[in-house]
C-alpha cells in the first residue's frame, strides 16, 4: 500500500500548495468585502515573473520576482476598483484577460513563439531533520521545497492575526459592515488597498511555485484557472484560513486520485481527471452555500466615494 | 442604458456622435497598438502595415478574414450583451461555443442521410440546444444554490474544453483514429458561401439578423423592458414592476447559452467544417469586451464585432508578416475593457448621485 499512499499524498501536498497559497491571500481580500477575479490573473502573472527572475538571478530572487508581478496585478485591481469604484467582477475578469495576452506576449517575444522547452533551476526539496523520516507520511510533508513550509506558518498566523489582533477585527469589521466600519474611524479603503496587495503578492508567489516548485518550466496560460479554483475554496473554506487549507488538501487529493488510478492500473479517459478539479469546483460552490457566513458585504457594489 | 435619464440636449443618441465615437475607439486601439508594437520592440510602421492588409487592405481581407471572424463575434457580443443586461455575468460564451460547436458537428455527421437543408437546419438547433444546455447547469447553480456565475462558468469552459479533447479522441473522432478531430461534414451540409466574398459564408446574416432581433426585443418589447428591469435593479423590478426577477435572468441565461451555441455551429457548418480542440480562438472571451464596448447594446454589437473581428484578422497579418505574436490582441481587449469600465465608473462619479445599482454600467 505504501507504494500508493506515498505517492499520492506527495501529489495531494504538491497540487494544494499553490492553491492554498492563492487561496490564504483572497481570504483576506474577500473578508474586506471584494471579490478579486484577477486573482487568476497575478498567479499566471507571478508564473512568468517567476520564469523572468529565476533566468537572471536564481530561484529566491524568481520567487521574489513571481510576488512583484502579483503586486503589479493587484495594483491595478485597487487603481481600477478601490480607487475608481469600478465593477470589482469585470475589473478582474479583464486583469485576467490581461495577464494572459501580455505573459503570452511577453513569452513569445522574448523566448521564441514556437514556446523553446525552457530548464530552469527549481527550488530543491529541504527535508525537516526528524520529521521527513517519519513513515509514510514523512517524506510527503516534511521533505518538500520550503515554499511548502511557509504554507504551513502562514495559515495558522492567519488564523491568529484574523481572530486575536485589533487589525484583524478591523478586517473582518469591513467585510460585514464597510459603513459602519468607515464611521469608527477606520481607513476602509486603505485596508483594502493593503489586503488586495495581500492577495496579489500571494497569487504571484503560488504561480512562482508552480513554475520553481513544481513545472520547472513556464508555459503559455499555465495557472489554468487555479485563481478561479483557489476562490470557491475560499467559499468552501469557510473564510477561515484554516478551513482554506483543508479545502486546498481536499482539492489536492481528488486531482492526486488520477495518480493514485494509474498506479492502481484503473482505465478511464484522462480527460475525465483533467476535468476532475473544475466539477468539483462546482460541487464545492454549490454545496459550500447555506451552511456558512460570507461577509455580508462581499462582492457589493463599492459604496460611493465621499 | 441610461437612456431617458440624461438631459435631452446632450443628445447622446445622434449619429456624429456615435460616429465621433466609434472614431476614438478606432484611433485609441491604433494607438495602443503602436504603444505595445514600440514598446515591444518591433517596427511600428510595418506592425501598423500589416494589421491593416490582414483587415481591410484588400477585399479578400475584409470579407475572408474580417467579417468571417465577425460572424462567431456577433453571436457571442450578443450573448454576453443581453445576458449582461439582465445582470447574469455569463463569462462562459467559450464554453457554450464549444457545447455548440460539438453538438452541432455531431448531427451534422450522424444525419447524413437526411435532406441537406434539413440536417443544416437541425445541426443548427441542436448548437443553440448543446449551449443553452451547458448554460443551464450554470443557471441551475445560481438559482438553486446562489453560485457565483463568473466562477461556475468560467469552470464550464475548462470542462467544455476537456469533454471536446475527449470527444475528438474518442466518439467523434475520424474513422482512421490519427488525428484529434471529427470526420469532415459532407459540402452539401455546409452553409452556402456568399458569392464573390471568398470565404464568407451565409451565417453572416445569420448573425445580422439574431443582432437586429435582439436589439428590437430590448428596446420595443415587455420581455425586453423585463430583461433590462431585472438587471438595473432587481428589488424594484420585483417589488414594483411585479416581475419574476428569477425566472427572467434564467431564461436570458439560457437564451445567451443558446446564442454562444449557435455562434459555434456556425464555425463548424461555416469555416472548419469539422470538430476540433482548437475551433475557436476566444472568440467567447472576445466577446466580454465586444459587448461592453457596445455598451450591451446589439445593434452596436454589430459595429464592435466588425473591429474586433478585423483586429484579430489584423493580428494574424502581424504573426505572419512581422513576427509580432498575436496574443497582443488579447492585451489591447483586455485594455478596452478596463478603459470602458473606467470611464463609466469616473463618469458616474461625477454626474448625479443616484448609485447605479446596475452591475455594469458601461
């Protein structure tokens, strides 16, 4: 059995990585009210800033590179929606469109446009002295590139910051109650300048796993929807970090089954695995609505600038 | 979409100034070409060169590449538009073009025996089915379960992809199993060229038509004043206007699927004439700024898939004449968007103090 279990859980923490990454981020963005679509957009964004950095300077300057054009997106998301009170859904429906036609142009005009199968130096595994050698889940969790280890930190100081700091009320104040949160004197535009700067440096940073961690390459549109994805777990998640990482594991370990099949020697069209995150996305969605609380103001229009 | 609303004097219906309109548009999208050509490198004067011989250079352009772009554009624009007008953000015309297109080459391929006039006619309706049906699922997780439809039809599309790859690979692939597409839909069942146009094909009027329609139905018909009412504000459509809000913005989705659909049997019946992975370039993002440009309005969807269709013929001249990729035609869609939904919210902010409700007021 170790020879199925070890492998998949390996593919459960490789897929939910980024994901959760993208998805701790938004959590922040949405529990100020917004809905940030674009979030597809920084993590492709932050794939090919990823590419940019790591070909000139290395894998950590690549990670860094891959957080500041997450930060570009999410910067023209506050210019456009915080700042302009444009619509937060078509705003971030055309950052996306954005990101894809210039990484692709950008791609093509600097690396050849038949797409050169690039190699790039990714970000090795760091095994945790101790716990990697634990029996099979071990090498899974605790060998992996450090990039993992931050996921494992961020979520519950999130948890802490959200429910423990006056910050984190302050936060949580806006999402349900943006009036009255601005009439208690807090700066509620400025805070959500800073979660959506939040939520772009993380979308950068997952699409820089996928390309240093994982791909060891960049391609054309490669976050493939994982934004989109990365927002239902926020939903499924209940808007609680924890449960955003449980809900990236749970994502992780239904497109690990495929792997988990093949070494089974299951037969099914591999479509129907490609296939497999977006339906349960929508499984997800559908089934995350009723039982939880959005922040009641989340996805409202911006209420006008005074 | 403001319309009574503006004091009269302003006359923002009058032609010059649609015309001075369209004028900026056209000279903004030439500017930010030449802005992305010079600050991607490349010779701005040839770049310009051949986005001008690949749309409307030569009456070969302009009918086999420009308007036979602007056929699936004005299908999705009206899509996008209508739905967007009823407030249903419906980011799935990609994946109801493609249910469409599927479902539209398999009858077109398994009634081979009908009269060629009827299979052309029943593949037809069976693409506007196969969109409206892929819409439904998102318009049955949005009424039953409150499911965001940006996201659920943005998995849609991902999953519309998948089921085609899986279906030019397995059911409907051709006989010698080599290539991942469909067999070739017999010539009878094509739809007939229109003559001395090249590759133009008769879905143009189609289109034309479905535009025409679709814009009277809004301006001049209850159904229409019912669409619009439940997309500004659906509390007072309800409340006072006595309108089934949910009803009303489901059947608009539907209709929008059916139209995404339908743009997706006419690529196939029209221009590849098989099904394939790769059948539309697009067209069902395209169609987001298509539709806001026309400020969700189909008769001027007619206008904006025009420009559009000739940007992307004009791209295409590009890769091939001057090595410029063609994604950029992406970044200056995305950049009309951004432009459109900019302007409408600073213009709202400076005129009256009424908030539009309306999600998009373009």
């Amino acid at each position: 059995m170790t020879d199925v279990v070890e492998p998949f859980l390996a593919a459960t923490i490789r897929t939910a990585v980024p994901l959760a990454l993208a998805a701790l981020g938004e959590l922040l963005v949405e529990r100020t009210g917004l809905i940030n679509i674009g979030l597809e957009g920084a993590i492709l964004a932050g794939a090919f800033g990823a590419l940019v950095g790591v070909s000139s300077h290395g894998v950590a300057l690549g990670f860094m590179s891959a957080m500041a054009a997450g930060l570009i997106v999410g910067l023209l998301f506050i210019a456009f929606v915080v700042w302009a009170r444009a619509d937060q859904i078509i705003t971030g429906t055309a950052l996306t469109l954005l990101s894809m036609g210039a990484t692709g142009t950008l791609y093509r005009a600097v690396y050849g446009s038949s797409g050169v199968a690039l190699s790039i130096p990714t970000s090795a595994a760091l095994p945790i002295p101790g716990l990697a050698g634990l029996p099979v889940v071990g090498p899974a969790l605790f060998s992996q590139p450090p990039i993992t280890y931050l996921v494992y930190l961020l979520a519950p100081a999130l948890a802490w910051w959200l429910a423990r700091t006056h910050a984190g009320l302050a936060l949580r104040a806006i999402g349900d109650r943006p009036d009255a949160a601005e009439a208690a004197g807090i700066a509620v535009d400025r805070a959500r300048a800073l979660a959506v700067l939040f939520g772009g440096a993380l979308g950068g940073l997952a699409g820089g796993t996928l390309v240093l961690a994982q791909a060891g390459t960049f391609a054309e549109g490669m976050s493939a929807g994982r934004g989109f994805i990365a927002i239902a777990i926020v939903a499924l998640g209940r808007w609680t970090p924890i449960g955003v990482v449980g809900g990236a594991l749970l994502f992780g370990a239904a497109s690990a089954l495929q792997f988990a099949f093949q070494a089974m020697g299951w037969n099914a069209p591999y479509q129907v695995f490609l296939a497999v995150p977006y339906l349960l996305t929508l499984a997800a969605l559908a089934g995350a609505v009723g039982r939880t609380r959005a922040p009641a103001s989340l996805g409202k229009a911006l209420e006008p600038r005074r | 979409m403001k319309r009574g609303t503006r004091a009269p004097a302003f006359r923002r219906d009058s032609v010059a100034w649609e015309l001075a309109r369209a004028t900026l548009v056209v000279l903004a999208i030439v500017g930010t070409t030449a802005l992305l050509l010079f600050a991607g490198g490349y010779a701005v004067d040839s770049g310009l060169a051949a986005l001008w011989r690949g749309s409307l250079g030569s009456w070969y352009a302009f009918t086999s590449a420009t308007l036979v772009r602007a056929i699936p554009l004005m299908l999705t624009g009206v899509a996008v538009a209508i739905a967007f007008r009823a407030g249903v953000l419906n980011i799935g015309a990609e994946g109801q073009l493609l249910a469409g297109a599927a479902a539209g080459a398999a009858v077109a391929l398994s009634l081979g025996s009908l009269p060629a006039a009827i299979v052309v006619v029943l593949a037809l309706i069976a693409s506007a089915v196969g969109g409206a049906g892929w819409a439904a699922i998102a318009a049955f997780l949005r009424s039953r379960f409150g499911v965001l439809e940006v996201i659920s039809t943005i998995m849609l599309n991902f999953v519309a992809l998948h089921a085609v790859s899986y279906l030019v690979r397995g059911p409907l692939q051709e006989p010698t199993h080599v290539y991942p597409q469909s067999s070739t839909i017999g010539e009878a069942i094509h739809l007939p060229r229109i003559i001395g146009a090249g590759r133009l094909h008769s879905g143009l009027l189609l289109a034309l038509g479905i535009c025409i329609v679709a814009g009277w139905v809004l301006r001049r018909t209850a159904a229409g004043f019912r669409l619009i009412a439940a997309g500004e504000s659906p509390s007072a459509a309800s409340s006072a206007g006595g309108i089934d809000v949910m009803a009303t913005t489901t059947l608009t989705f539907l209709v929008s699927g059916a139209l995404a659909g339908l743009a997706g049997g006419v690529e196939v019946l029209g221009v590849t004439f098989a099904l394939y992975e790769n059948i539309s370039p697009g067209y069902g993002y395209a169609a987001i700024a298509v539709a806001l440009l026309a400020r969700l309005d189909p008769w001027r969807v007619v206008a904006t898939a025009l420009l559009f269709g000739g940007l992307e013929a004009g791209a295409g001249a590009m890769q091939r004449d001057a090595g410029v990729p063609s994604t950029l035609v992406t970044v200056i869609e995305a950049a009309l968007i951004l432009a459109v939904v900019a302007v409408g919210a600073l213009r709202r902010r400076s005129s009256l103090p009424d908030t539009a409700t309306s999600p998009i007021t373009a």
